[in-house]
C-alpha cells in the first residue's frame, strides 16, 4: 500500500527488510525508485498505481545491490536508469555465465523464490556527470558517491524538500562498507559531507530500508552514521542502538554484520582520514 511522506512523493514499503520504493508523481506519469523485492510485493504496487491511473514514465535505481536493481512486467517497459558507474557495475554482473545461481544464494530465504530476475538489471547509464533524471516531471538531482556500492546516487526531490538516500541513513542499518572499494571509510565519510551539503535543504529523508525521517532526522542519522564509522576506523567499541544491547525486533542480524566489518577491517587495515 502506497504512503505518501511529501506533496507528490509515496513510499512503498516492503515487509522483508523495510524495503522502501519511493513513487515521484509526474506530469505524464509516475518516477519509480528501487521499487521493490518481491513479485507480489510489486504486482500490488502496480495495482496500486493502475488503480488510480497512473503509469510508470522512468524508473531509476539508486545502486548496483540485488535488491534495488528489480522490475516487474506490470511496471511495463519504461526507460530505467543509474549512474553510468551503477549500471555497469551490474551489467557485469548478469554477463558472467552463472550469475542467476550466485545471486540466488545471497537472497533472503523467505523470498528467494519471489524475487523475480526476467528483468533484473536492465538499467541504462546516464552520462557521468548528469545531475538530474531526464524525465518529465519534478526536478530529481543526483549527487553521486562511492560509498556502500560503487555509482551509487542519493536523489534531492527538489521542489519537495525530499532526500531519497539509497542505502544510506537508516534507521534500523548501520552503514554497510564497500570493501572492494580502495578505501571503503573515507568514501563513506565523503559521501556523509555530500549528503550534509544538501541536508539544509529537505524535510523528508527515505533510506533504502527502514523508517522515514524528517527534517529534524536529516542530520541526526548523517551525525550517527558519521560517528558510527569514526568508531570503525578508529577500532573503538561502537556505541550503536541499531546493534544493541536492545535493536528493532528482527534486525538482530544487523550486529553479526557490524562483527564482520571489524573483523574485515582488522584484516585488511583501516584507509581513511578524517570526516
């Protein structure tokens, strides 16, 4: 069920992992961000929006994760895009021979078999540099970054104060490295000056999981996250709700990964200077 968070702008959250699609209204049609994980899940989000008469115009996918790079047929054949950077990450994922088995072992059990691939990653690259999605309706800009997953975009839905933050400033997550990246903690900590760079301007932040924020809650997730990493690289003990002593029922899960990035880090030394 669609809920809108701004004038012109809904989510629809799913049930496994807080999954937020986010649904820009337009002129000729609607703007669909990372709109979902499970085919029924987005069949009753293509209801919801043929039920009131409206089309899917563009699509766009903040980055290159499994779970933000899905379609459904009922979303019908409208123009998908990324950053140049995200689409050719994935689409060197779906050329190895294989990929469809690989991927399948890193979904969660209780959808793998709903998560439907016909249309996985079918995303085009807009040029880089490009600062807004070409489509007509309201003025969405991209501000690129390499944290968490290379080309990923946070999205400032202008004309209503709302900041789209991909896997980012959640509420429920901590933030996840790339550690594939050449320095995983200083591109997390340029990416959280970039998004502190607009933060003045929204009222309304939706992470890629878990609840919307607002304005009050912009900068109080940046400073949380920030601090959350300082603590990583400086490989201090975390003080992080979302991992405990006491987080959201069924995100018990999120400290085994912050156990893995320690261990990862310790590995591996600790890039970065300071945010």
């Amino acid at each position: 069920m669609l809920r809108p968070v701004a004038d012109g702008v809904s989510i629809h959250q799913s049930e496994t992992i807080e999954t937020n699609g986010v649904v820009v209204e337009g002129s000729a049609g609607v703007l669909l961000i990372d709109p979902g994980l499970s085919a029924a899940e987005m069949a009753c989000l293509a209801n919801d929006l043929s039920g009131s008469g409206r089309t899917v115009v563009a699509g766009f996918s903040t980055h290159p994760h499994w779970d933000h790079v899905l379609w459904h047929p009922e979303f019908g054949e409208a123009p998908r895009f990324g950053t140049a950077r995200c689409a050719a990450t994935i689409h060197d994922l779906v050329s190895d021979t294989g990929w469809e088995a690989d991927l399948a072992e890193s979904l969660p059990p209780e959808i793998a078999d709903e998560v439907p691939l016909d249309r996985f990653g079918l995303i085009t690259g807009l040029p880089a540099g490009t600062g807004q999605i070409p489509w007509d309706g309201q003025r969405v800009r991209i501000f690129e970054h390499q944290a968490h997953a290379p080309g990923h975009a946070a999205l400032v839905i202008e004309e209503r104060g709302v900041l789209v933050a991909g896997d980012m400033l959640s509420d429920v997550l901590v933030p996840m490295l790339d550690f594939e990246a050449a320095d995983p903690i200083e591109d997390y900590l340029a990416a959280l000056r970039l998004l502190e760079s607009v933060a003045g301007d929204v009222d309304v932040v939706i992470p890629g999981h878990g609840s919307v924020g607002g304005a009050d809650q912009v900068n109080a997730r940046i400073d949380q996250d920030r601090a959350y990493v300082h603590a990583l690289r400086d490989a201090r003990v975390v003080s992080d709700a979302r991992i405990g002593p006491s987080p959201k029922d069924g995100w018990e899960w999120v400290a085994d990964v912050h156990e893995g990035q320690v261990e990862q880090l310790a590995r591996g030394g600790r890039g970065g200077t300071p945010g």
